[in-house]
C-alpha cells in the first residue's frame, strides 16, 4: 500500500447544505455526502490525517480515523472553511459537498411562515460561490473540485467542467452525471482525463491512487 499519504492533512466538505426559508423550514437538495465519506475512508487508511466537514445527511458519520465537522446550513459551511483554513494548512482540499446555489433574498424569517397560505412567493438570489474562494484561500493545496450534471453527455458534461476547473484554478476535477440513470464520472486535469467511471467506489479509487 502506497505511504505517500501518511501525516499530509485533507480536507473533505461532502453531503447538502440547507439556507433558511423560516424558523423550521429549508432549501435542500438530494445530495447523501457518500462520495466525500468514501473518500474520507480511502484516504485515512492510505495514513493522511483527514478532516471531513459533512452536511445534514440521514445518518451519523462517526470514523476514529477521521476528524469529522458536522454543518447544516450554506452559511455554516462558508464560516467553517474560512476559519479551518486560517488555522491549518492542507495539503489538499476535495470540496464535494453540494453547495445551496440559490438562498431566500432580505433578512431570514425568524417565525414559522403560516400553513394556511393559499400561496407563497419566494424570491431567491445566488449565493456567494465557495469553490471560486478556496484557491484563494489556500494557495498551496492541491485543490480538488466536483461538477455534476444530471442527464449531461459526456461532451457537454467535459466542457462545463473544464470551464469550471480554469474559473475556481483548481488542479483536478471530478465531473460527474446520471445520464439515463445510469452514474458516470470522468477526472480531469489540465493535461489529460481519466473515466468514464460507473461507480463511485470505482471513482473514489482512481481518485485516491491520483492523489
């Protein structure tokens, strides 16, 4: 088993992140964090000493091998990055987790909205875009990124990816899609890809041996 992991700090963000509509509901999205804890797994037992911050997924995450920072909320996720980041220097960032793109507009409602409404009109505005601070942020990291199309071919899938990865200056990206339900994933850099790949355990692998 290769070591040339062994003590290099990672940081994983994986799973959803909510932004507020009221005091107790949520924008969400479908995303299981699986992906990102694969690669938690994968990468502590190649030895890296691995930070995992996961978003509301349906269970508990708890791994020994892994320092694991739980967040719910698209606000939450931002703040922590920005002081993890202060504090630490990774070597790399895999950032996974499936950013809120678009939060309620003005100040959050601090009371229930009523049931009884017979319509609700909400105004949404773009959220800030994690992914384009990070280089930033962390000049020296080996930086990671994930794009996912739903229903995308491979060609248009590629194309977005690539235009990705220049924006944010990251080093490699995942691009990814369920086209005709079926998981498809290819590893681009800025000198060749890898993929397709048909499951994300196949995916996490090739990830891993690259890094």
């Amino acid at each position: 088993m290769a070591t040339n992991l062994r003590g290099k700090r990672i940081l994983i963000t994986a799973g959803p992140t909510w932004a507020p509509l009221d005091a107790v509901r949520v924008i969400s999205n479908t995303a299981s964090g699986e992906t990102g804890i694969l690669l938690a797994q994968a990468l502590a037992g190649r030895g890296a000493r691995v930070t995992l911050m996961l978003g509301p997924v349906k269970a508990a995450y708890k791994n020994n091998s892994v320092r694991v920072i739980n967040f719910r909320f698209f606000d939450e996720l931002r703040s922590l990055l920005k002081n993890e980041l202060k504090k630490k220097r990774y070597a790399v960032i895999i950032h996974s987790a499936a950013v809120a793109d678009y939060a309620p507009s003005g100040p959050g409602r601090r009371k229930k909205i009523s049931s009884g409404l017979k319509t609700l009109r909400l105004n949404l505005k773009p959220t800030p875009k994690i992914i384009d601070s990070l280089r930033k942020a962390s000049p020296g990291s080996f930086l990671i990124g994930f794009k996912f199309e739903p229903d995308s071919q491979k060609n248009k899938l590629l194309a977005k990816a690539n235009r990705l990865m220049q924006r944010a200056g990251l080093d490699l990206i995942v691009a990814n899609s369920i086209y005709k339900k079926k998981y498809s994933a290819y590893l681009i850099s800025a000198e060749k890809h890898a993929g397709p790949f048909f499951s994300k355990q196949s995916m996490v692998k090739k990830l891993v041996n690259l890094i």
